[in-house]
C-alpha cells in the first residue's frame, strides 16, 4: 500500500510539472529507439491527464542550431491514454511545442 501511494504521488509531481524555457543554440540530437518493447503512458480517472513527450521539446522553444529529433520503433508500440470523464491524453514524439 505504501508502494502504490508514494508511486500516485511521484506521478502527480511529475504531472504538475513547469513548462520550460528551452533555448537551443547549438547542435542538439535527441533520439529514443524502442525495440521488442512498449512506452506506455496513461491516466485514469475524472480530469485525468496523461502527458507524454519523446524526444520533444515543449514550451518557450527556440533553435538556433542544427536539431536532430528521432523516434524510433520497431516490432513495439508507444501508448498514450487517457480514461474518465473529462479526461486528456497529449502526446508528442520527435517535436517542438509551445510558442
């Protein structure tokens, strides 16, 4: 019981997370491969958000340089959920969001 509290409350934090500023001014690779395997991401419940980001940048985005973004996946899958009234899955694979 303890296990499943503090694991809501880490996701909760990880949730309400900022949105950044994110400057890049240089070269910049971001790459995530997934191979015989699975990302999932989900939320349940009334109001539930589910936000997932790979090898994405959200927020104030601004590249001055060369940017490499990649998502790779083979014989796998990438999942984002959301289940409840009122509830929203986001999702963002090899991107740039925000103004």
């Amino acid at each position: 019981m303890k296990k499943t509290v503090a694991m809501i409350a880490c996701g909760l934090l990880l949730g309400a997370s900022a949105q950044a500023e994110v400057k890049i001014g240089g070269n910049n690779k971001q790459t995530v491969t997934v191979k015989n395997g699975a990302v999932l991401n989900a939320a349940v419940g009334p109001g539930a958000q589910a936000k997932q980001n790979l090898a994405s940048n959200k927020g104030n985005v601004k590249i001055g340089g060369n940017n490499t973004q990649e998502v790779s996946v083979k014989n796998g899958a990438v999942l984002n959920a959301a289940v409840g009234p009122m509830s929203k899955a986001e999702q963002n694979l090899a991107s740039n969001e925000g103004k």
